[in-house]
C-alpha cells in the first residue's frame, strides 16, 4: 500500500509540500530514469554517532557533557541557522541560559566575504599552481587568522571539486584536476585554517562539477551525477579523503544529486563514506538552501542546515528563532518528527555532539573572539545597531600573497629567451588590455550594481560568487609596471592602451615598441549570477574582451609581443601561440590583490622581488575543446538532467594520455629561466608493506541482519569473485512503521528492519546484471494505518556502474580518513636534480605511476611531487614517499583498497609527458 498524503506528512513531520519517496523513510533507492538504471545510491543506515577516535576523544566526551543539558528547543537552535539576515552568511542559533552565542560561518575560500579591513588571497588554483605544500599551507593559515580575527567560527572553504569539465564555472575556487594534487592542496589548506584555530570546511560533497543544473532553492531541475563506485573512490572522494584524514572538523554538502539521490540526504555517501568509511568525527552542513527535504537528510547523516530556510525568495526568509521556526525544513520541523517518532532524538543528540565536538576540537570555547563586522554593510551601524567595528586583519599578509601571486605564474612560452626583461634595454614598451589596467568603477565594484564580483572590468584577480572577498586595494599589471620601470629609468617610454577595441591605436603604438606586453582574460563564476551570457560555467574557451584579436593587432607590429593570461582555467590558444612575433606567454592565473606587483617579479629580473617562474599547470590546455572528453550540460528538459561520469578514471591529463591526443600544454608543465638535469633515480620499498590489503581497523560495530552474493569483477584485470556476507540493519523509524512483520527483529523500539537481497552476475564482456528488492511492513503508532512495500529493479550496465559495488547497508566505522595502514609509506622513490643554468631557480620534479596492466588504471597518475629551490650549478637529492594508498586500487567487490599484482612503472619528470627517469617498482 502506498503511503496516503497524510500519513505522509506525519512521517515527514511537516507541513511543506512533499516529494514522492524512494528513499531512506521507505528502505526502497531513489529510482533512475529509463536507461539509467545502474545508477542508483544505496541506502546506508543507520547513521553512526562520532566515536570520540583520534584525538577527537576529548573534545566529543565534552561536547556529549554539554548536549545532555540541553532541551530540544537549544539542540535545534545549534542545528537550523537562522536565515540571512544576521551578520554572517550563516548563523546557527543560540542558547542564552548557557551563554553560548552561536556560530557564525562565513566565505570564502580567498578571504572573509563582505568584510573590510581583509585580504583577497590568490584563488585555490594558484595555490596548486604553486605545487608547493608549505605555501598552501601558509596561505590557509594566513586567511584562518583573518577569519579568526574577524569572529568567524567555521569558513566556508576550501573547495575541493576538480575540473572535471575545463569551463566549469567554479574550477578556480578549488586546485585543478587531478585528484593526488587536489588532496594534498586540501589537506595543506586545512592544517592552516585549523592551525589558526578556525574550523575549516572542505566542499562540495559530491560531484558539483558544473553550475548549469546544480540546484538549490527548490530548483526545478537539478541534475545527477551518475558515479561508478570505483571513479568515486579513486577520483572524486579522494581529495575529501585526504581532508578527513587532515581533521578537518566541518563538511558541506552539496546542491546536485549523486546517482539519483540529492547529496545531502545521500545515506552511502554521508553515511557510508563519510562517517563510516572515512571515520569523519566533525559535522556536515547542507549547502545554503540545498535541502529539499526535512526528514530524509536528518535520517542520512546531516548535521546542520543552512542557512535556515527552505530556499532564497521561498516564504519568510526571517524567522531568527531556530527553535519555532517554520519556513524551514528543520527548524520547529525537527521537533514534530521528535515528537511523532519519525526521527530519534538520538539522532539529534549526535547531530548537536559533532558540532560541539568540533568547537571544542579547534579551542573555541576559550578566548575566542566574537563577531565584529557585518555581512549586509560596510558601514559601522545598520538600523542604528553597531555591527561593524572595522577590525584590521591584514597583517602582513600583502607579502605572501605577493609571493604567491608569482610563484603561481606559469610559463609556458619563452623564445629565444625573451624574458626575464630587464629595464636598461627598453627604450619603448607598449601595454595593451583592458586586463593590464584598473576597473573605473573601483575594485569591488560592477557598472551593473551587481555585487559578489559578477562582472569583468579591468585586471582580473579573482572569480565571481561566493567564494570572492572584498579588495583593500587591487595593484594592476599597467601601474606596477610602470612603477617599476620609473624606479629604474623614467626616461622608458610606456604606451598603455586598455580599450580592447581601438585595434588602430594599439597597432600602432605597437609598431613603435620594441617590446609589448598584452594582458588578457577570462572569468567564469557561481551560477546565480549571469557575465555577459555565462551563466557561472564559461560558455566557451576562448579569451574575453577580444583578448584574440588584442593579441593579433598586437603581435603583427611587435616583434617581441609577450601575452600574459588573467584566466580562471584552460583557454584555446591555437589561434595566435605560434605567431612568431609571439615570444613569451605568461599563464597568471588569478592573483588575487598584489597582481601587478606579482606579475613585476616575474617578468622583470632587476627587481627587489624578481622571481624564476616555477608554476605548473594543474590542468591540462588542449587545442581544441573538442579534446576533452568531458564538458559542461547546457541544456535538458529533464527535471533529474543526468550527467554520466562515464570517463571514469580518465579525467584530465589521463584521458590526454589513454587516448594518445596530443594537448597544446599538459598537466604538470611550466618553464623556468634556468634548466635541470635528473639523474640517479632509486626506488625501495618499506617495512610498511604487509599484505596487500589495506586492513579494517574496526573501533565500532553495527547490527543486522540481511545477506548479499555477488559476482562481479572490481574492474578489468581483476579477477571475478565471489563473496558472501552478513550484515544486520538497524534503522531509525518513523511512526508509522513497527518491527513486527519485518524480516528481521530489531532491539530498539525506534528502529526497524529492512531485509535486502541483491545478486548480481558478471560475464567476460564485464556486463552486468542485477535485481534488488527491499520489503518493509509496519503498523502506524498514532493510527491504525500500515504500509507496506516492495520493489524490484533490473539493469545491465558495464562492470564500472554503481551495480558493481554491493549495497552497503551499514558497516563498521574506520579510523579517520580510513584504515591506517592505507597511510603508511610502502616506498620511496629517489634522484638527483642539479642546475644547469645560471640562475637559481625552483624545479618541480613530478612522480607518475603506471600500474600493472592488470589494474586497469589509465597510463599515468600523479602519486608525488616537490618544490626545490636550487642553486646555479648546484644539485639537490629529492626522496618522495609513496604510502599504501598510492599504490592501491579500489576494488569493488571487496569494498577496500588493495594492491595490484604485478610491476609498477615509476616515472619522474618535469610534467606528466617530459619524463626524465623511469624505473620500477614490484609489490
């Protein structure tokens, strides 16, 4: 019998209009459309209480010492923020009979948002364009102290989604497109923030690698990425993987769906690989207006819900009061489904634990500062209340972001060796582009009035959205460089042109320079705001501002046009690269405030600061868009558009490599102004290595009842198995359902039980084919109504779809970021970098490896990597570890991390196709 609408609404516990259920309240998946049946998120339940492991064991048996002294009403104040209008972009409630203030939480990943008196930090993909651990993490402690300084309790950052698709429109928020780069960026980022003691925040949980169709706000389409399990381990979640396993204490989920499942009621992914797989302690919020439902994501493992109401510009978007709140999914919601036993106030009492936990951990009951600036004003006072007392948190921190402004500028052209400049031999320099000059309308401000940077005038420092901050001052390309050239020969002549379209003047000023420098861009953003037709996610490739034709003009009367890229990720360059007139080519990225200073010490050697350029893309430039084997989703009529993850492994520079396309510039390359030589390359391996297993280190258990056969080969190369297992469910339950019919018996009477069974058979081909059905009876506690349900579904899908990964129910939870021994060093791989130029310089000597054939691994993958300052003519030994995890695969069937049989080929060089020493390695 199907649910009627009232009984419905009481299992839900609200009065909102509803969705159909398929789901964690029912026990039945969320179903996929027609010809994507693989694609379906098993539900994993119950969700698991923080354990209090690590060094997390003080910190939740203090926070489970407070929760106990609270009401109801005082845990959902902790839990439902309270809208937008308070003085931070989130604010939980508060609890004054214990004196507790609330959180606030505030963007963004380059600086506190909105407030004055902060920093504009170099975006994420600088700080991986750096490949230099120690400055990542000095940027993370940098903008932690800001947000600290400034009362912020949790910041909103970091992201760590890659770039899957190269014009996705918030790629530049986070650290390029291969996930080993990405986790150690993450992770660096998160040991700064932390170590500052602000609670970082790693985001988006899962696959919001697009803005077109990403949701929130109740959006009338919201798309799916459809994930195999194995892409998901060894690609996506590792990154967040490497944040766990950093302690980062906060996590955000995200808007879309993952294999048909909204994320943040995803059970297998909050549930199963959060805080079970990954043995997460902290807490983790819904993206802001995320939710599309009040029960399904407390059930799956949410903690928090942000900001408070169900969506921008749906009802009262001000109901302060968490605690009798009704414009929100939670809020006075959470208080029915206590009350009409649709959720455990169990559930609720860990929700509220993981976020104490999570301020004890970082030391914010003592001495932490409370809030003092405004998110809605600049001004000292709103409606006569101050709200902004301009506390100055900059520091010094001008420095680092200058120095990372130049260590990120990637060089990727330099003929004849037209730079370094040097300022005693120009007579007559000409600078074009709007995007070497300043914005007329100042830095923070649109012509348009819109807000949050969401419009490109002038140099581009930075995205558009929330991830954005506020610039004290923004130094541009034009004005540093003609202070510099002043300070050493005011006598230099400098043409700047920066109206794009006025091709006659610039041709002509260029015709009279002996060097020409062209400044060009490309931006890209969040999806709420609109650039000129780029709805976040860039429409195209191709340069802004008619950056192509610039260059053109440009370099057709400029025998020595260098071209430097203000760009938030690849752009086509074929058009104009091999013009010979075409001596340098600069990738800047996004610098963020010291732009122009930080651009000065890379193209000019006789500065105080001048800096051998040493970035590496973290991406990979193609020739053609067509090269990708991924790209944005424009359009849809679908309400659930889905989106197939179907290169699996293959993102980025693997597809590059499986596929034999040849890029314009690979993943990994950047020049220097001085050259390198490898030699002695060894490799060893460690004591680490036991097994080729990573071992279950279990600290709790679950209980259950249901069993699973399975048939299906992890992927190509590894051997088909059988398995069989037993595991017991114990489900949280709503009013309406009782144990006592079901297949199984639970202790507990607010739990219930679900009995699954699942067989799923692979053949040579790695087809696939499976069936699942899920029963459930139960009586009504406040009727007399009962339900009971079945459901059935068949696919065949290919051994790389979500059928080939057993239907997690609930398994134990594992030590933080995952078994120990999974970070343990297994090896090392060691060499010799000397200097053969005359300058001194920084060397990025990369480590690839190519696993066994049987793996079925693509070509290369990034496993290692370093940043040496080295001598002229000196030479330095560079040892990279290699742990457990590096080595291992992700095995379907099994459910762990395992090493393949076989030799691995160990691969060092300067980028991921100029390899300069290959040996190898046999576990």
């Amino acid at each position: 019998m199907r649910h009627t609408p009232a009984l419905l609404a009481l299992l839900l516990g609200s009065s909102l209009p509803q969705l159909a259920l398929a789901d964690v309240v029912t026990g039945i998946p969320d179903s996929a459309p027609a010809g994507f049946e693989e694609w379906i998120s098993p539900i994993v339940l119950p969700s698991p209480n923080t354990t209090g492991q690590g060094n997390w064991a003080s910190s939740v048996a203090r926070a489970r010492a407070f929760v106990a002294k609270l009401t109801l009403a005082e845990k959902i104040n902790v839990t439902t923020g309270v809208d937008v209008l308070d003085r931070c972009v989130g604010n939980t409630g508060t609890i004054p009979r214990l004196g507790w203030k609330g959180l606030c939480l505030q963007d963004s990943p380059i600086g506190v948002r909105f407030a004055d008196f902060v920093s504009a930090f170099p975006a994420g993909v600088n700080a991986a364009s750096t490949w230099d651990r120690d400055l990542i993490e000095k940027r993370g402690y940098a903008m932690g102290s800001e947000h600290k300084g400034k009362g912020v309790n949790i910041v909103l950052g970091p992201g760590t989604n890659l770039g899957r698709v190269a014009a996705g429109g918030r790629n530049w928020e986070a650290f390029g497109a291969d996930p080993f780069l990405a986790g150690v960026a993450t992770a660096a980022s998160i040991e700064g923030y932390q170590s500052a003691g602000v609670i970082a925040t790693v985001k988006h949980l899962i696959g919001n690698e697009q803005e077109h169709f990403r949701g929130g706000s109740e959006a009338g389409q919201v798309e799916s990425s459809n994930i195999d399990d194995r892409t998901l381990h060894e690609v996506y979640a590792w990154p967040f993987a490497e944040a766990v396993k950093a302690g980062v204490a906060a996590v955000m989920c995200s808007y879309n769906f993952i294999n048909q499942t909204q994320a943040c009621q995803n059970s297998k992914i909050i549930n199963g690989l959060l805080k079970e797989e990954l043995g997460f302690q902290g807490f983790i919020m819904s993206d802001w207006a995320a939710m599309i439902n009040g029960l399904q994501p407390a059930i799956a493992g949410l903690d928090m819900n942000m900001p408070g109401f169900v969506g921008y510009g749906i009802g009262d978007q001000n109901q302060p009061d968490p605690s009798t709140a009704t414009n929100s999914w939670w809020g006075a919601q959470l208080s029915n489904m206590v009350n009409n036993g649709s959720l455990s106030e169990t559930r609720i009492d860990d929700m509220v634990t993981r976020i104490f936990a999570s301020w004890y951990q970082l030391g914010q009951d003592k001495d932490y500062p409370d809030v003092s600036f405004s998110q809605l004003t600049q001004e000292t006072y709103l409606n006569g209340v101050l709200v902004n007392e301009h506390v100055n948190v900059q520091a010094d921190h001008y420095k680092l972001i200058r120095e990372i402004g130049a260590a990120s500028a990637i060089l990727l052209k330099n003929t004849n060796n037209a730079l370094p400049l040097k300022v005693k031999n120009l007579k007559r320099i000409g600078i074009f582009g709007s995007d070497a000059g300043a914005n007329a309308d100042g830095p923070n401000v649109c012509a348009t009035g819109q807000g949050d940077h969401g419009c490109s005038q002038g140099t581009l420092a930075q995205g558009w959205g929330s991830g954005t901050a506020s610039f004290p001052y923004l130094i541009d390309p034009l004005s540093a460089i003609g202070a510099h050239i002043r300070s050493i020969n005011p006598t230099v002549v400098v043409d700047g042109i920066t109206d794009d379209f006025n091709l006659n003047a610039i041709s002509a000023a260029a015709s009279l320079a002996d060097t020409c420098l062209v400044f060009v861009n490309s931006d890209s953003g969040e999806g709420y705001i609109t650039v000129d037709g780029n709805a976040g996610d860039r429409t195209n490739l191709t340069l802004w501002h008619n950056g192509e034709n610039v260059i053109q003009a440009t370099a057709s009367h400029c025998p020595n046009t260098i071209v430097v890229a203000h760009i938030v990720g690849p752009v086509l360059v074929e058009s104009w690269i091999d013009h010979p007139n075409i001596t340098a080519f600069i990738n800047a990225g996004l610098p963020g405030q010291e732009s122009g200073n930080s651009i000065v010490d890379v193209l000019f050697e006789d500065g105080d600061q001048a800096t051998n350029p040493s970035g590496r893309l973290p991406y990979t430039m193609a020739k053609a868009r067509g090269d990708y084997n991924a790209d944005v989703l424009y359009k849809s009529t679908d309400k659930v558009p889905q989106i197939t993850y179907s290169e699996a492994l293959e993102i980025d520079y693997r597809h590059f490599d499986a596929n034999n396309v040849e890029p314009r510039y690979e993943f990994g390359f950047g020049l220097s102004y001085t050259t390198f030589a490898y030699s002695g390359l060894k490799t060893s391996k460690s004591g680490g290595l036991f097994g080729r297993a990573a071992e279950h280190q279990t600290t709790t258990t679950a209980q259950s009842s249901s069993s699973t056969t399975l048939r299906v080969p992890a992927s190509p190369g590894l051997s088909s198995t059988t398995t069989s297992s037993s595991t017991t469910l114990s489900v949280p339950a709503s009013p309406s359902l009782s144990s006592k019919s079901a297949s199984t018996s639970a202790s507990a009477p607010t739990s219930t039980s679900v009995s699954v069974s699942v067989s799923v058979s692979v053949s040579a081909s790695a087809s696939a084919s499976a069936s699942a059905s899920a029963s459930a009876s139960a009586s009504a506690a406040a009727s007399s109504a009962s339900a009971s349900i079945s459901g059935s579904a068949s696919a065949s899908a290919p051994s790389s779809s979500t059928v080939s990964a057993p239907p997690a129910l609930s398994s134990p939870i594992n030590p933080i970021g995952g078994p120990t021994s999974l970070y343990e060093t297994v090896a090392t791989v060691s060499f010799t970098i000397k200097n053969t130029g005359h300058l001194a310089g920084h060397e990025v000597p990369q480590l690839y490896l190519g696993f066994p054939a049987s793996a079925g691994e693509p070509p290369k993958v990034l496993r290692g990597f370093a940043r040496e300052l080295i001598g002229a003519g000196s030479s330095t030994h560079v040892s990279l570890e290699l742990r457990r995890k590096d080595v291992s695969v992700w095995d379907v069937v099994k459910q762990e991390w395992v090493i393949p049989e076989g030799k691995f080929e160990v691969m060092v060089g300067s980028s991921s196709r100029d390899i300069k020493l290959r040996g190898s390695l046999e576990f």
